[in-house]
C-alpha cells in the first residue's frame, strides 16, 4: 500500500492525529516492552534502595553492624538465607534470624547491605552521570560552536582523557587522593565526559550551519539564544540515550573500583565488595550465595540502564517505525 | 604519508608526557599535601628515625625540587638512570646486578627489585591472555556479527542481540567467579588459578582457557554489534547491488565486498583493545590469580608501592600510543582514501 493509499485510508476511517516529535518517542516507548520492564525495575530498584532504614529495623540487623549470630559457630561460615528463623518469616526481628544469609564472614545482614548498597550504586551511577553530561554539554557545545582552535584544542584534550586506561589510573588516583565518595564519583565523571561530548560536538557541528540557525542569527539572535533556545533542544535526544547508559558505566565502574578494593571507604556499603568480599579464602565455594546476590542485582541493574538506553535511543530514532 | 606519520608520533609523545605528568602530580604533591603519606618514610620501614627519613629521601631523590625530580623522572625513561643514581642506590654492585635493581621506571619500595624487571616478568603472563583472549573472540564474534546480518531480524540474529547486552552488562570478574565455581570447582574441568609459562604448552593453554574464554566473551558481545552493524551498512551499498547483478556468488559478495569494506571499524576497535588490554587486564588476572601487569599493578597499590603502580600506568599508556599509531598506519594502508588525503 503507499503512503497516499494509507493517508487516505486513515482519512476514511477518521483517525488522522497530529503528533509532535515527543509523543511519538512516549508513544514508541509504551509499545517497547523491553524497556518497560527495565524502567519497572528502576523503579523497583529506587523503592528498595529508599527502604534500607525499613530493612534495618525489619530484620534487627543496623547496617555494617557485625552480628555474631551471622556466622555459624561450626563452620565458621557466614550463615545462609533464613538461616535461624526458626518459626519463618515471624521470627524475623529475632538477632539470629537472616532473611538472606548474611553477606561477610563478620555477619552483616545480606538484605540490608543489599540494600544500602543500591543506594551507593544509584547515588554514584546518578551523581556521575549529571557530573559527565554537564561536561560533556559544555565542552562539546563549545568545540562544536566555536570551532577553530577551540575546538582543536578540546579535541585534543578528548583524545588524551580517551587514552588514558581508565582502571588502572583510577587505582593509582585512589591510592593519592585516599577513599572517599566524592573521589569515586569525580573519577568517573573525568573519564567518562569525553565519549557523549564527542557525540555533542559532533551533533552541534553539523547542526550550527543549518537554516534555521542562520535564519535565527540573520534575526538578531545572540549566541547564547541560538545555544539555549535552537540548539540544545535538539540534544534532548542524544542527552537521554547517553545519560542512561552512563548510569550504567558508572555503576559498572564503581562496582570494579570496589571489587578491587579502592575508591570507596569501608563503611560506605557496595555491590562491588560485597562480591570481593567472597573471596578471600574461597569464601564463594562453599557459599556461593554470597557472591550470587550482589552479583546478579548488579548485572540486572546494569542491564536495565542499558536496555533503557537502547529503547530511548530507538524510540528517539526519528527513522523509527511509524505509530498509527 | 611520512608527515601524517610524523605528526602522530609526535602527538603521541604528547600524550605520554601528560601521562606522566599527571603520575608524578598524583604520586608527588597529592600524595605527600593530600594524604600526608611520604614516599621516603614507606620505604624506610616501620617506626623510622627522622635521620633516616632524610637519608632514604636522599637516597631516591626526593630531597630536590618537584621540577628537577620530574625532569630526572623523564631523563630516566628516556636515557636509562644515571651513573651518579646508579652509585648512590646500588653501590659497589656490578651493572648486570645494579639493572635488577635500578630500572628506567625506578625501582619498587616493595621488593629489591627494579620496576622494570618486575614488569619483565609480569608480561609474558599478560601477553599470553590477551592474545589467547583476542584469537577467542575474533573467532567467535566475526562470524556470528556476519551471519546475523545476513539475517536481519530473524532468531539467530535476535539470540545474538540478547548474547551482546548480556555480554556488555555482566561484570567480568562476576562472570569469572561463576565460571570458576562451575566449571573450576563443580566438574573440575580447570584449574582454580594460577599461570604455567609457554615452555609447557599444554598446561599454558590449560590453565588460560578459563581466564581468556571469559575475557574473550565481554569483547566478543561488542564485536558481535560492530560487525553486524557494519555488514548491515555494507550489505546495502551500491558495490554490492552491482556484484550481485554482474552475477558473483553469495559468499563471494559476502567475504570479498562486503565484509572486506566493513573490517576497517574492526581492525580500529581491535588495535586499540589489544593496547588497552596488554597495560594488564586487571580485573581477570585478579580473579583468576595471574600474576601478569594488572595484577602486579593491583598488589602494588595496595602495599603503597608507588615506583611500581606508576611505571605500570606509564607502561600502559605508552603501549595504548602506539596501538593507536599502528592503527592509523593500518587503517591508511587498508584504505586509500585515508594514505592519499
């Protein structure tokens, strides 16, 4: 059927609707199921992320506290899901009752490092993200405006961030700067700018010798106008895309900073060390849950922002498949 | 082509010189005003005398200005250390003696040894993964990348969707660890850690299997998309159409035409990976417990051991230069659009 035959049909059947560029994008999203779900289990995630203080007194068992009950006297192992809660889910509240196990060999509660966890995970993946996009806005609007030598030399400087090996610098840059959030978080942040401002510089090159922005300048339009107002709508897109898949990098990076054993101070709950933390002494082969259950929120929590990336970035697609 | 050639390197040494630049701020100045730790009382031992600390800072050279210690730093790379440093570190040794324990990178507070040799021993472990790894990956993605373009949208090419996002989102060293708990522990099919030198191929390859089959799984899912993408976007260019009607066979068009046009991305991604990949693969030799450049770099940070982690980054970096060197040169003789601009 053509387009004109389709038109027509549509006409017939009284069902032409005007939609701007965002509905259509909403509209695509709704039909991803794909993406739903990963946006459901962000959500889910926040939710369990928020209760950490309901878990704690839940289970009786404040976070990072050590529990002597947490480890069994005879084998001396962290003990495993509903281990002590001898009456079910009634007995939890009870000191020697663990929902899912306990998650080192000094007995914190799973549930509540899980927990507390997804907060460091979401704060840091959240925190990054913002930091690297305000960069990568920033310098990649510029280079792309300005052009000449300002752009050369941000070029450069891309290139440069872009060769460093990221890991192995991070550690270096932990051991001189010590422990803390706000190290992990800016590490990330430095290193990740340069690849979505490459993608910005890129856009807003091709985009500042278009009419439109011609005619605007030609209508006494100040630079700033011309990058606030006709510029920077359109990065909305590419904006999203890269800022979903940059929560799940910087999840990612923290994660492999903490499974390492730099970036983030001990008392600072992670995914990341609570698998390392099964380790040592092959921790993990006689308790395998112990890696198993930070581990799999990690890769479905990476996933999900991956996937939602990807749906934003085919919903966003203006060559994406036409909704009727 | 000598100019183009000319002017990379020298971006390159550029490059190199930021790097270092930015190791000996971090290990220098932040270390000693931000944390308070200084190099000389790590390397003087436990409980030492103030006299001491001046005579070890005398002895590495940190008693002079931050400026004379990073031009010396750089001197040293370039030239080998000094017959002055090499008096006063190893005095009364012979040159073969004085080399284990004074490198270009300086020599590690850990253990008396030089950080090159420390190096030396490491990479062979390194080098082995990687490039067991790289041939793993190659192997399995390129094909994969290929037929799920030939087949757009049908199952296989979705199976493979699914295999690329679950690839890029599993953490390798979670993935490693489950693959050590079945495959390792469970049905005892290889060993838990540990690296044999090539002189015994069979146990080599033995014991790199587990370790690169993982690592090569993670590149493989991002090759997977790249070549798949890229045959997408060669399949539909005119040369193939014609091809195809001047009556060349399907795998012909496929192999020649179209796959030859669309390794270029490739064989880029693939040069800069190998340069990332040979500064250590960090989180694999850790979790499998090979003793190569990332973990020697891992071990260092944690003992302070600043000489060492800092050579090791500078290694790094220097390898990802030439990788991205070599990867224009290659790109400009695979292309000549590239050589002629």
């Amino acid at each position: 059927m053509s387009t004109v035959e389709q038109f027509e049909d549509m006409k017939t059947e009284g069902m032409v609707v005007a939609r701007t560029p965002r509905q259509l994008a909403f509209a695509r999203l709704r039909r991803d199921y794909v993406a739903l779900a990963s946006l459901i289990f962000i959500v889910l995630l926040v939710l369990f992320a928020l209760a950490g203080p309901l878990f704690e007194a839940w289970t009786g068992h404040p976070v990072n506290r050590s529990n002597s009950t947490g480890v069994d006297d005879y084998t001396l192992l962290p003990v495993g899901p509903m281990h002590g809660c001898v009456n079910g889910l009634a007995s939890v509240g009870e000191r020697s009752c663990f929902v899912l196990g306990a998650s080192n060999n000094l007995g914190f509660d799973m549930l509540v490092q899980l927990s507390f966890g997804a907060r460091t995970s979401l704060i840091i993946g959240i925190v990054a993200t913002v930091l690297t996009m305000l960069a990568a806005l920033l310098l990649g609007v510029i280079a792309g405006y300005v052009g000449g030598w300002t752009d050369t030399v941000i070029a450069r400087l891309m290139d440069i961030v872009a060769a460093f090996p990221f890991l192995l610098f991070a550690i270096a840059a932990s051991v001189a700067f010590g422990a803390s959030l706000w190290f992990v978080i800016l590490i990330i942040a430095f290193f990740s700018w340069f690849y979505p401002g490459r993608i910005f510089r890129g856009e807003v090159m091709s985009l500042r010798n278009r009419e439109f922005v011609t005619a605007a300048r030609m209508l006494g339009a100040s630079n700033s106008r011309i990058i606030f107002r006709h510029l920077m709508p359109q990065l909305i897109g590419p904006l999203t895309v890269y800022a979903s898949l940059s929560v799940a990098g910087a999840i990612a990076a923290e994660a492999a900073l903490s499974y390492l054993g730099f970036g983030l101070p001990l008392e600072i709950p992670s995914w990341g060390r609570m698998i390392s933390d099964a380790v040592p002494g092959g921790l993990y082969i006689n308790a395998p849950f112990l890696m198993v259950f930070p581990g799999t929120l990690l890769v479905l929590t990476v996933l999900a922002f991956n996937l939602l990336g990807d749906g934003l970035r085919d919903a966003l697609d203006p060559r994406g498949g036409t909704i009727l | 082509m000598i100019r183009f050639l000319i002017r990379r390197i020298l971006g390159g040494i550029f490059v190199v010189l930021v790097v270092t630049l930015a190791v000996f701020v971090l290990f220098g100045p932040v270390l000693r005003w931000h944390s308070n730790i200084s190099p000389a009382r790590l390397y003087a031992g436990k409980n030492p005398s103030p006299d001491q600390i001046e005579r070890v800072s005398a002895l590495l050279g940190l008693d002079k200005p931050y400026y004379v210690q990073y031009g010396y730093t750089l001197q040293r790379l370039v030239l080998g250390p000094t017959q002055e440093e090499r008096e006063r570190v190893c005095p009364g040794s012979s040159a073969a003696e004085c080399d284990q324990l004074l490198g270009r990178f300086g020599s590690s507070f850990a253990k008396q040894r030089s950080v090159d040799s420390l190096m030396w021993s490491a990479l062979p472990v390194t080098l082995s993964l990687t490039l067991v790894a790289a041939v793993m990956w190659l192997l399995i993605s390129i094909p994969i990348g290929i037929i799920a373009a030939i087949r757009p949208r049908s199952l296989f090419d979705r199976v493979s969707i699914v295999f690329v996002l679950i690839g890029q989102s599993l953490p390798v060293y979670y993935f490693g660890l489950l693959a050590l708990y079945f495959l390792a522990y469970k049905y005892e099919l290889f060993p838990l850690s540990g690296y044999e030198p090539l002189s015994n191929p069979g146990q080599w390859l033995y014991h790199l299997l587990l370790p690169a089959s993982v690592l090569a799984l993670q590149f493989a899912a991002i090759y997977v998309r790249i070549t798949r993408s890229q045959m997408l976007d060669t399949l539909s260019e005119d040369y193939v159409r014609t091809a195809r009607a001047k009556g060349a066979g399907e795998t012909r068009i496929i192999l020649r035409h179209a796959f030859r046009n669309a390794m270029l991305p490739i064989v880029t991604m693939f040069g800069l990976d190998l340069g990332l990949l040979l500064g250590g693969a960090i989180l694999i030799e850790v979790t499998f417990g090979l003793h190569g450049l990332g973990w020697l770099a891992v071990e260092a940070a944690k003992r302070l051991d600043v000489p060492t982690t800092a050579g090791i980054v500078l290694f790094s970096a220097i390898i990802i230069v030439a990788a991205n060197i070599v990867v224009d040169l290659v790109n400009a003789s695979l292309d000549p659009r590239i050589r002629l601009e």
